[in-house]
C-alpha cells in the first residue's frame, strides 16, 4: 500500500466547495454537506490505510455562524447525526475522535454527543480525527493569550517564570495542546486563502491548493496529495 516514502504525520484539510458542489447541480447547498461527509468517510479511511497519524478537519469556522440561519442549522443537525452515525466505526478502526473550537457556542445536546464521541474514543491510537468546530485561528491565539493572561493575575508570585515563556510553553495554552502541528495543509476548490484557520500551528506546513470541490475529494485525491508532500522539500529556513 505505502508507495510513499515520506508520509506526513498531520495532514489538516481546509474542506471548501460544498456549496459550489449543490448549486452546480441545481440543488440546496445542504446537498452538498451531506455528500462532504462521504469525503470525510472516505479521507478518514484513506488516512489509516497510509499510516497518517492525525487528520484534522477544518468543518465550521467563527465566521460561518454568519451564514443564513437555516444553514447553520442543517450544518450543525448534520454533525449531530454523521457523529451518531461514525461512532461504531471510530470503535472499530481504533480512531480517537477529537472536537476542538469554540465549545461554547454549541448546543448542549451536541456538546453531551462530543465529550460521549471523545471519552469513549480517548484510547484509540490509529488514527487521531480532529474536527474544528467554531474555530477560528485568531480566537484560539485571543483565548489562549487569555488563560495566560489570568495564570499570571491569579499566581502573581509565578509571574518571573510566566514571563520567560517560549514558543512552545506558549502553544501549550492553544486548543491544540499536544497535537503536532500539520506538515501539510490541502485546501480544496480553488481558493487560496486560510480564512483564520490554524494561524500559529500554519508557520511551517507545506499548502497544497486543489480545484477538485471537496465532496470530490476521495481516496484519489487524498493519495495524490500524500504523493506531492512527499516530493517537497522542507527546509526550515536552514541549507541543506
Ligand atoms: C465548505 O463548503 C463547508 C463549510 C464552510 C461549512 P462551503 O459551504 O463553503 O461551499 P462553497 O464555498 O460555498 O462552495
Ligand atoms: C472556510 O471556508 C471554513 C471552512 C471550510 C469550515 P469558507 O467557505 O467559510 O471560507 P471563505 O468564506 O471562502 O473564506
Ligand atoms: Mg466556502
């Protein structure tokens, strides 16, 4: 199976086109989220099969709770059931299902439905499934400034070693605390943009921008994109 020599640890997806998928069929957008998911299914698999250790899942971003109500609405009905519906098969294949975002912002029955999905998934070390929901890069660099913020008011004695905080002490208070950052970040239908995702964790992944509208998006494309990180060069800012 593995043709590749060079399989990145963490590959992110920024899943875009579900709406241009619908429309170029005459149909409701929400369409176009359903058939995502089947890209979802099929990526995830794909992952386990080349030995990708974590796939991480751009889904819903701050700015997507903008949109018309009744797509927000369908959006979130549809995480709802696809999680209810994914369980089992999380169970099976030993994959550790992780929520990351603005929990806050969730519903509670959803919110009951996550921490179910993660706890009893919290063993399982094939596969980590990051799915961001309500995340935006620049509220999860705000939020974490804002623990910080309030570790120092509350333990002013600690604040000298608080203040000679590093990079990496520093990543430990975003919401991706002990995940590693992506090697690659693959953009699906055109754009070339990160409308506020993975802003700190970005600083040193190789992008990869595909035409192809992510409910296209199989195993096909997900090999083709492993393929091309393996033929990149990652140099770090050093010689080589
Ligand atoms: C991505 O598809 C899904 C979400 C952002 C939730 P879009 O809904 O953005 O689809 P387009 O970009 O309008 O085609
Ligand atoms: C980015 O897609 C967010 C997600 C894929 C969840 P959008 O469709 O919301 O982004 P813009 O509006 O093109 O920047
Ligand atoms: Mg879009």
């Amino acid at each position: 199976m593995n043709e590749l020599e060079n399989v990145p640890v963490h590959v992110s997806i920024i899943m875009d086109g579900n709406g241009r998928w619908a429309r170029e069929r005459g149909l409701e957008r929400a369409a176009g989220h359903i058939e995502g998911v089947e890209s979802v299914r099929a990526c995830t698999e794909a992952a386990v099969e080349y030995g990708v250790r974590y796939l991480s899942l751009y889904a819903f971003s701050e700015e997507n709770w903008g949109r018309p109500q009744e797509e927000v609405n369908a959006l979130m009905a549809l995480m709802f059931k696809s999680m209810m519906a994914e369980l089992s098969n999380f169970l099976e294949n030993g994959i550790r299902f992780v929520v990351l975002g603005h929990r806050e912002r969730l519903g509670d029955e959803l919110n009951a439905l996550i921490d179910d999905c993660m706890e009893k998934t919290a063993g399982n070390t094939t596969l980590t499934l990051v799915i961001f929901l309500s995340y935006s890069g620049k509220w999860d660099i705000l939020q974490a400034a804002k623990k910080y913020a309030r570790e120092i008011l509350e333990h002013p004695e600690k604040a000298d070693g608080l203040l000679s905080i590093d990079e990496e002490a520093f990543g430990r208070y975003l919401v991706t605390d002990g995940i590693p950052d992506p090697d690659m970040i693959i953009r699906t239908s055109g754009e070339m943009r990160l409308s506020n995702y993975l802003l700190w964790q970005s600083a040193y992944s190789e992008f990869l921008f595909s035409d192809v509208l992510w409910p296209d998006f199989r195993k096909e494309e997900f090999r083709s994109a492993l393929l091309a990180y393996s033929k990149r060069d990652r140099r770090y800012g050093k010689v080589k």
